[in-house]
C-alpha cells in the first residue's frame, strides 16, 4: 500500500508530484508494491494481490470471475448509488431516479438468487474475487436501505452475502458488527410466570404491574432543545421536508413554500463561500461542502439549505439559501449573479 491515514489526504496527497509520477492519472485506490510495481483501480489492485484460488484456476472459471466482476461495476454499481448516495448526502434526491434504482437493484438481487440456488458462490464451490467484488458492491445496500421486507424475497442471495462475509477471506469485514446491525423481528413472546402468579386477581396482578411501570423518560434540556422557548411555528419543517423529497420542486413544493411559509417563525438568507480563490477542483468543492452538512447534523431539525457549486474546475464558487428558525443566526450577504454554470447542488435537511 503506497500510504493510509493520516499520512494520505484525499484531494491533496494523490495531487502531490511524487504521486502523480507514479499514478499519473491521480486516482485511488492506488498500490504500490515493495518491488516498486504500481498499478492503480479496485479491480486491479484486488487481481494483482490475490492468489490462484481467488482468480480461479481453469480459463473458464476465470473468465466466469471477470464476467461478475464486471457485472457488479456495469450492472449494480449504478443503481445502488442512486439509491444510496442521496442517504448520505453525496447526491440531490430525486424521487423518479430512486424508484428506478430500487427496481433494479429488485432484477439484479432476483438474478442474483436464481444463479445461487443451488450454488455456494458464484464460481466454483469457493470463494473467489466474483463473490468479494459483487459483496462490496452491494455492501451499503445492505447497510444503509434494503430493509427486511425489501431482501426478503431473496433468500439464496442472503444467504450467499451471510455466508461470504464470515469467511476468511473477508475478514476485514466485521461480520458480526454488521448482523448486530441489521432489524430484527419482533417475535411475540408469551407472558411468563409462575403458577401463584397466574392464581392472583387479576385487578391485584394490574396493580403490581403499575407499581413497577418504569418512569417516563426525562425530557431534554434546554441545551438540547435551543429553540423549545419560541413560540411554535404555523409552518412544519418536516411536512415541507417530506414533501421536498416526494414531490416535483417546480409544480408543487414551491407553490407549497411560498403558500405555508411562516416568515415570523423563520427567515431566509443567502450565503457565498467566502474564499472562492481557495476552491481548485469541482470533487473537492463538493465534498467542501458534504462535510460542512455532517458538522450541522443537529441542527437538521430546525434548517433546511440548498447549497450550489457554480463552476469548472479552478474556476468555481459555491453559495445557497438557508432558512433558519427565527432570525437566530445574523449573516451578510446579498444575492448576486456569480456569472459561473451550475456545476452541483447539495439540500441539506
């Protein structure tokens, strides 16, 4: 491995010179072995330091790997970001685009299940790199969207994702991290206890039952909750934010806006990035502006933003409007036409 962190930063040290002398393209993941060799892509890196077994061991088998290999970045790659790029913030939701991709990720998880019916893994009867590439490849549809009643219908591919991720070929891959993780169903349980106790009155059984009711929660503070002193709002976030997501911007959530807005409860401002001249690439920019929304994450339930980053590379600027709850936070600014293409826009909410 060239390097990890802390001592790679994405953005900077894969721009370095010496990088570049070596990856020239500036991608990563990038590899560089003891011997000096470097080559630079996932699926060439996992090739060039796995063994026989892992590739397969007849011209057949192989090309089998390489066929799923290839399906995993042609086939689920694309709509499994769809979907799962816009619950992290890396893409602008778009409902018709995220019901596409939930239909295919259904074909490809149903083509999936009838290939492993009656097979272990996807080539031969180990593990080979088709079964570690498609596994990665839908590692965070498993993670972040594919609820129960979604998978459910797959039994051989849950079974087959189940079985790989606790071999030990996978163990950088915390199995039992992840099962932890996962909903459980709730299994009704019948009521326990002794025979005196059944024997007892029942208004006599209730009234125990009350006397050991656990206390309510504690509300939170006044630190957690800055705003609870207000008056309360005629206008709902989540109901706006819900519809944002569900419905045409244009058409319906707009009118929507304009028709609730409650401008005593909320205010509106716009925002620019103050030092435009520091912004060099579009991906970096945006991710500039990803990680500013991951250090806002609790004020989520009183904002709402659309942020824009306008521009090419070294040559962009980003700015938005956020709507805040009262006039808490006082920023400058006006709206001004910054003269760029609309390169990206992030929503924060």
């Amino acid at each position: 491995m060239l390097s990890a962190p802390p001592y790679f930063h994405f953005g900077q040290t894969n721009h370095t010179p010496e990088f570049l002398c070596k990856f020239p393209a500036g991608k990563v993941p990038a590899f560089e072995g003891d011997d000096g060799f470097c080559v630079f892509e996932s699926n060439a890196i996992a090739y060039y330091v796995s063994n026989e077994d892992l590739r397969a061991s007849t011209p057949e088998a192989a090309a089998q790997v390489v066929q799923w290999v290839s399906f995993a970045d042609n086939d689920i790659v694309p709509p499994a970001s769809t979907w799962v790029f816009p619950t992290l913030g890396i893409m602008h939701h778009n409902k018709q685009a995220t019901e596409n991709g939930k239909e295919e990720v259904r074909r490809i998880l149903g083509l999936l299940d009838t290939h492993l019916k009656m097979r272990t893994f996807l080539v031969g009867g180990r593990v080979t790199l088709a079964d570690v590439t498609v596994v990665c490849t839908l590692l965070w549809l498993y993670k972040q969207v594919l609820e129960p009643s979604f998978h459910k219908a797959f039994p051989s591919t849950n079974r087959w994702f189940l079985t790989c991720i606790n071999q030990p070929q996978f163990q950088a891959f915390d199995a039992k991290k992840f099962a932890e993780s996962q909903p459980k169903k709730d299994t009704p349980q019948k009521e326990k206890g002794s025979w005196e106790e059944k024997q007892k009155p029942q208004a006599e059984r209730k009234e125990e039952k009350a006397a050991i009711a656990p206390a309510p929660e504690e509300e939170m503070d006044e630190c957690q909750r800055p705003f609870a002193h207000l008056p309360k709002s005629t206008f709902v976030l989540d109901e706006f934010k819900h519809k944002y997501s569900n419905e045409d911007t244009l058409t319906v959530v707009l009118p929507y806006f304009w028709e609730h807005f409650d401008k005593d409860g909320w205010s509106l401002w716009y925002a620019e990035y103050r030092f435009p001249e520091e912004l060099t690439q579009t991906f970096m920019s945006r991710n500039l502006i990803t990680r500013m929304f991951q250090r806002l994450d609790k004020l989520r339930k009183n904002a709402f933003a659309s942020v824009i980053l306008f521009g090419t590379n070294n040559s962009s600027s980003i700015s938005g409007v956020w709507m805040l709850v009262r006039e808490y936070f006082s920023w400058e600014g006006a709206f001004q036409h910054v003269g760029k293409i609309l390169n990206q826009g992030k929503i924060f909410k």
